[in-house]
C-alpha cells in the first residue's frame, strides 16, 4: 500500500508509516531502527579514570550504569520522539540474545512515553524471524510473542563481568609494564576473560613448535612393474622405524626378492557424506581457511548480506533444518544461476535428497540463501562468500559421493605392502563442491591372489618429523567452539582483538603467530595463575551465563559468585606480578634504556628520552618519572622554550603538514596547572593569562563549526599561515606568504573576535595600493576576506584526544584577558561566509 519514509531527528534511522491492520484493527504503523546497542555498560564518575582508583576497587566498589553508546545519534531521544503516544509496540531486532537485550533496552526508552494500556492489555510483542523475505515476515507477524528477559539478563551478566574483570587486570598490567619499560609498543595491554584464553591457544602450539625436536626415521618403499610402462608404488605396512640398523636389515631382505605376490585383493564401496547443513562457526572455518577472509570480516559480509535479504540470520550454533522448512522454495530460488543451474534443476526434477540430521540448538535455522544474486550484484568477497554458502545449501539436498575402493595387499619376502585405488562410481554433491571430490589416482591392474609382479624397485627414504605449524584461524575457531570460549557471535571479535592488541600477528595462509608480548603475557599467566589462561574456567562461566538466558540460574548470585573469584585471582596476580616481571626484563628494555634525548625536564634540567613506541611518551631516568603525550602524530622540540610555570621545555605535536599542530608542556599535558583544563590539554587550550604560547594570548574567536572550541593561530605555521580549532579538526588557512601574523589585544566592535596584525613581504603583498602591513578581524573585514579557507586537518587516525568537558569561555579562556577583552561571540552571518569556502 502506500507508504511514506523521512529521515529521523538523528539523522541515522529512516522512518516509515503506514496504515494496514493490528490485533483485528485498523492502524497507522511507524517502523524505524536503531543502530545496534542503544545502551553500554561503564563505570560512573571518577571510576573512569586509571589514576584515580585502584583497579581491585572495580570488582564491586565501583558503580556502573548504563549510558548512551553513541551519544551523538541521540538514540534515546529519537525512539522517544517516535514513540510518544503510541499503543502498541513490535520489537524485531536480531532473534539472538543480543537482539533480545536490545528489545529491553528499546522498551526502556520507549514505554514511559507510550499512552498507558487498558487494564491488563497487552501492549508489547515480539517477532522471531530468522530471515527477511515475505514469507518469514508475515509469518513472524502473525505469531507474535513476547521479549525473553532471562536472555537479555544473561547479556547484561556477560557485559558486566567482561566489564569489570578485563578493566582490572587492563589497567594494572598496563600501567605497570608501561612504566618500566619503553619498548612494548603497545598502547593497551589488555586482558579478556575470553580474549587471553583465545590467545593462550596460540602461545601452546607456538611452545609445542618452539620445543619440538625432530627424530629421523626411514620408511621402506617399494615398486613394482604390473605391466612393462608404468609403475606402482606401494606403502609399507610398518610404516616407518627410527633405527637405521633395522630400516637397512628390512632393505637387505626385501632387496633379495625378484617379485612381489599379491596376498588379497578387496573391493569395498565407500561413501563420503554429504555436509551438515551450515551454522556460523563452520562458516567463519571456510571463510578463514578456503576464502582468505578473517572471521570478523568474514561475519561483517554476511551480516550485510543478511539485511539486503540474500541470506538467513548468520548467527546460529544450529546445523539441522526445522521440519518445515521450505528446501525446495530455497532451491527453486538457484535454478537460473549459470554457476549451478544445471544441479538444481536436476535435483528438483528427480527429487531432493533429505538432509542429514544435525545437531539442533534451538535458536535459528542453519544459514541458506534466501534469494538469487549475481556476482555483479554482490560484487568480491560478499559473492564468495554468499557463492560458498549457496553451494553448500545445495550440498546438503544432494546425494553422497559414493566411490569404490581396491586394496591390493602385497609380500615382498616377509614384508607386507599395500597400494590403495579409488574410483567414484557417484559423484553427488562433490559436483557442486568439486574441492571435496575424489582426487584421481593412478590406475590399478586387475589382478587376483597369487599374481606375482617384477619389482622394479626398493629403496630406504631417510625422512625427518616435522613440527607442527602455527594455528590458523579455522583451527582456533574449533579450539574455541570445543572448549566454549565465546559464542558464535563473539568469537570473531576476541580473534580480531588479539590481531589489534599486537599479540599475534596474522601470517600467510592466516596462520597466528604470537608476537614477543603476546608470548610474554601467557607464560606470565601460566607462572601466576594458569586458570587466567586456560580455558576451562570461562567455559564454566559461559554456562552459567547460558543457565540464566534459560532461566534456571538466578542473575545476581552468578555475577557476585563470579565477580568474587575473579577479585580474589586479581589480588593474587598484583601479589605475584614480580613472576610476570621476569619474563618481561629478558624481552623489554627498560624506559631508561629506551628513546633518544629529546627536551629538557623542568626538575633536574637533564634530557628527558622520548620513547616513540606505542603508547610515545617522555621519560626522565634521573626523576624517574615518565609524562605521556599525544598519540597519532609527531613529537618534536620547540625552539627550545620553556614553560613560565614549571621550567620544562616545550614540545610540538604536530599531524601532518595538511593537520594541525600545537606546543605543550609534558608536565602541564599531565597535571593540568588550573581549575578549568583537564588532563591532556596543550598550550591552544592553556588559561595562562600571559604565556606567550597559551590559549588566552593566541586565541582568535569561537569555532565555525563546533561548540565549544576556539580557533588558535598557530604560531609555526608560517609562511602558510592558519588557525585551527583547540577542540575539533577545523582548519582555517590565511595570509599565505605573510611574513608576520600577530593576535592584536584589540577585538572586532562586531563579533568580538580578536584582530590580527599581519605584515606581507612587498613583493607578494595581496593588500590595495602596495600597502604591507594591515590590522583587522579576520571575520569582519572586507580586505581579509578572500584571504581566508576553511578546511579539515588531515588526520592520521580519528581525532586525537582534545580537551573534553564544555567550558564557560570561549575565544582565550574564560572570562576576561588581560586589558579587559570580552570572549569573542560567534558571528552568526560571517561564519556562514566563511562555510562557505569549506573544502
């Protein structure tokens, strides 16, 4: 029917309304989205801060609450908006616990503003649906149920507890390994209650390599001559001895004998199976091992390619199709496919074969295509993947491969040996799978018992054992399933985790190799407290998460029980960090002995090292104190000036020639001198009423952009002069080729930004009438405005950390400056202008 769509007040999430039928009556629908979570668990206050609170006070001192988990979209508002006098409401989030979580987090927002029910009406219902065609939809809307609490409570447990254990442990070891040594290069040393036994599984098979010793042995082949071209080689039934002595007798024995006689000849016909029908883990295997893509990837592709409608929900532990489920639906879909449109159409006129029976987890069914599509509609790796999982949902309707298999058994004097040959007499589904097809084999000769062949010959092959390799990420993904470390949905996230934290690195054929502080870590573990990283103890607690989403653990008494081992662990662990130290001082080098000399420390006036390794900071050996700066950019001395307030020497951070940059002071980044500046605030947000370099003496006027921050002249700029906002990544680029450009204590009658002073070189004055040397705003003046561009600084990564927290001032700091200047106003018409060069 007809349907009308706006954007919603986030600017995220469409809306559509409609009219059709609820419960029997006439309605007008409103249908929108949310963003993925609504709410995240974090610590309230000062709980927040790693300087301020012992991490051991997390495990049950500290508060937590849920906030918005991403401000800026206003999600709570929006839903609010849209929510308000409404009747009824269908939640069809994700039909997963996390889906279910989200519901309550929706209802939370929604049902106070909603018109209040009848009596005992029922106003909340809730779809199950496992993919998005006509067909399931209708069906989720015409049996509605309800939200399931107890899943979304085993969701808030497992936030909690991940919450509280890994921040913990995350904050100690971080600060203490960082202070003492410089080259972790890692900004956060982290722990997971899943993510360190996920990585404790790479660093046993890196040990298993490490301490592997090769043995030689030798393995007796033989080969003999059915017939005068070709040969057949033949395995000895021993296998192999580790004692050259034996290996040369059996060679000695059998190089005596002229022939080999056939013992037994047998023919068996065999069957390869066809695969279960698909669930995720066995999706992100193949994914990882055969398509190249990492299982986060990997898991964002399907999600994708499960809201365009492509595919069923990709989150399931479920490998056996619901009775009624409609296969020959799914495999009409397939039939003008040129890849297999040849296979389907045979299967569905000779008739589907019934899939094999697999395991039921009750959640959704396995994952199959819901619609065709072309290579050119997915386009790269959403058309493989979403290719390998049509292949498979048609293997699972086919017939199994069947071959059949001769064993020639043979005697070389007392010596047994065996030539083994296959032959598919059926391929089934290895047509539509051709990498799990029979590999062909050399020919065997149609003999009988008592055959005798000339041996052609024997030789002693001298081989080697070989270690094992490192795990690839389809291995770890088993090891995770079998010993129930995360879900389905989380174990691409601890695998990428492990990736993006520097304890492994990612190898050809998407091998984990653990890194030095990957390696480190776990053995410091097994050292302390080996249940920190061994598998089992997470596993115990993943079942007690999953007895509270069914209702049989009560929520509270499994997250203290929880929360109180794992205090008593960490109490145990910071009482015995000294075992961990160890490993550490034969791997890292001290802070001391780490960097080169950089700037002057304002304590003992020596050379403070600046360590460039993640996370850079500045260290004095001899005050044995270390100051951290911002990341994401360049560090380097600035003119050798100091900082009226503590003797210590600048420093500039700069992004780039197309970013911003800024001095600071290394002690005042890390103990803010006044009331109104926070931790990690440079100079461009300095109050100092008189620096030369602070805020108040080269702030310019409010930001063009951004609330609260002020455009600040950047001193080092020249001679491509610009400004830049102390709080956004707002540029403003003027008087280029300028020789000198000064903030005036003077400020425009119009907007109350400050004048600036700027001299040109004669020969490439800009101004009228060869002037040189003009004083004005830069908002206001009609011979500064075409000298001035607004741009965005160029940044490595996303913006570095600025000043946060909303300050009364604006312009140069708060109130008044020195001469009595008002804060600059934001002039409205003028910045307009001035947006309108925005590049």
């Amino acid at each position: 029917g007809n349907m009308s769509s706006r954007k919603g007040l986030n600017g995220a999430c469409s809306v559509h309304e409609y009219t059709g039928s609820f419960v029997g009556q006439s309605a007008h629908f409103k249908m929108t989205s949310v963003c993925g979570h609504v709410m995240t668990l974090d610590f309230i206050g000062k709980y927040n801060s790693w300087d301020k609170v012992d991490p051991a006070e997390l495990f049950s001192k500290a508060p937590t609450e849920k906030k918005e988990a991403n401000p800026k979209l206003t999600m709570v508002k929006f839903l609010q908006v849209e929510g308000r006098g409404c009747d009824y409401i269908v939640l069809w989030l994700d039909c997963d616990k996390e889906g279910e979580n989200i519901c309550f987090e929706v209802l939370d927002a929604v049902l106070p503003v909603m018109n209040k029910p009848r009596s005992t009406e029922r106003t909340v219902y809730r779809a199950k649906f496992s993919s998005i065609t006509d067909t399931d939809i209708c069906n989720a809307m015409n049996h509605l149920g309800e939200p399931n609490r107890n899943e979304a409570l085993s969701v808030d447990a497992r936030q909690e507890l991940d919450l509280r254990i890994g921040c913990a442990f995350t904050r100690f070891q971080t600060k203490y390994f960082q202070g003492k040594y410089g080259n972790l290069d890692s900004s956060l040393i982290s722990f997971g209650p899943c993510q360190t036994p996920t990585l404790g599984f790479c660093v046993e098979r890196h040990d298993k390599i490490q301490s592997f010793k090769p043995e030689t042995y030798w393995v007796l082949q033989a080969k003999v001559n059915p017939e005068k071209e070709n040969s057949l080689t033949l395995d000895w039934d021993r296998v192999r001895v580790f004692d050259r002595e034996v290996a040369q007798m059996f060679l000695n024995i059998t190089k005596m004998e002229k022939e080999a006689k056939v013992e037994s000849v047998s023919k068996k016909e065999k069957v390869k199976q066809r695969p279960l029908a698909l669930n995720t883990v066995e999706m992100l295997r193949v994914a990882s091992a055969a398509l190249g893509m990492g299982p986060q990837h990997a898991m964002q592709i399907a999600e994708r390619l499960y809201t365009q409608g492509y595919i069923s929900y990709p989150r399931t532990e479920t490998t056996h199709y619901p009775e009624n489920f409609d296969l020959k639906g799914c495999l009409r879909q397939q039939a003008n496919n040129p890849y297999w449109a040849e296979t389907v159409k045979a299967l569905l006129s000779e008739g589907i074969n019934r899939p094999r029976k697999g395991h039921d987890a009750g959640d959704h069914p396995p994952i199959t295509p819901m619609r065709a599509a072309t290579e050119a509609e997915l386009g790269g790796d959403g058309w493989r993947l979403y290719e390998y999982i049509t292949r498979h949902f048609i293997a699972t309707v086919s017939a199994d491969c069947k071959y059949l298999q001769t064993t020639i058994s043979f005697s070389i004097g007392p010596e047994r040996f065996t030539c083994i040959g296959k032959v598919v007499t059926s391929p089934g589904f290895t047509e539509i799978m051709p990498w799990h097809s029979i590999p062909l084999e050399e020919s065997l000769p149609h003999c009988e018992r008592g055959d005798v062949f000339p041996i052609g010959e024997i030789k002693l092959l001298e081989k080697q054992t070989s270690p094992p390799d490192y795990l690839t990420e389809a291995e770890l993904i088993t090891l995770m399933e079998k010993h129930g470390i995360g879900t389905d949905a989380s174990i691409p996230v601890h695998i990428n985790n492990i990736c993006q934290r520097n304890y492994v690195t990612v190898e050809s054929g998407r091998r984990l190799k653990p890194t030095n502080l990957g390696i480190v870590l776990v053995h410091g573990y097994y050292k302390i407290d080996a249940e920190l990283v061994l598998p089992t103890i997470r596993s115990a607690v993943e079942k007690q998460l999953n007895l509270i989403a069914l209702g049989k653990a009560n929520y509270h008494q499994v997250l203290e029980h929880t929360l109180d081992i794992f205090k008593r662990k960490f109490h145990y662990f910071v009482d015995s960090i000294a075992g961990m130290d160890e490993l550490m001082e034969v791997s890292f080098s001290p802070l001391a002995a780490t960097g080169k000399p950089l700037s002057r420390c304002g304590k003992c006036h020596r050379f403070m090292k600046y360590i460039q390794a993640k996370p850079s900071r500045l260290h004095c050996s001899h005050c044995d104190d270390t100051y951290s700066l911002p990341q994401n950019g360049t560090i380097k001395l600035y003119k050798e000036l100091r900082c009226p307030l503590d003797d210590f020497e600048l420093v500039l951070w700069s992004s780039g020639s197309r970013g911003k940059s800024y001095p600071l002071c290394p002690y005042c980044y890390n103990h803010p001198p006044f009331r109104d500046m926070k931790k990690g605030m440079g100079c461009n947000e300095c109050t100092h009423p008189t620096c030369q370099h602070s805020l108040s003496m080269l702030g310019i006027g409010q930001c063009v952009e951004c609330e609260n921050g002020v455009l600040v002249l950047d001193s080092t700029s020249g001679p491509k002069w610009k400004m830049a906002c102390n709080k956004c990544n707002v540029i403003v680029h003027f008087f280029e080729n300028a020789h000198k450009v000064r903030v005036s204590p003077e400020t425009c009658d119009s907007c109350d930004a400050a004048l600036v002073d700027v001299d040109f070189n004669k020969a490439k004055s800009p101004l009228p009438g060869d002037e040189t040397q003009h004083s004005g705003c830069v908002f206001c003046d009609p011979v500064f405005q075409d000298l001035v561009e607004l741009k965005h600084a160029a940044m490595r990564h996303p913006m570095h950390r600025g000043g946060q927290g909303k300050r009364q001032g604006r312009g140069r700091g708060k109130g008044r400056r020195p001469g009595g200047r008002p804060n600059p106003k934001k002039p409205k018409d003028k910045m307009a202008a001035l947006a309108a060069y925005f590049v």
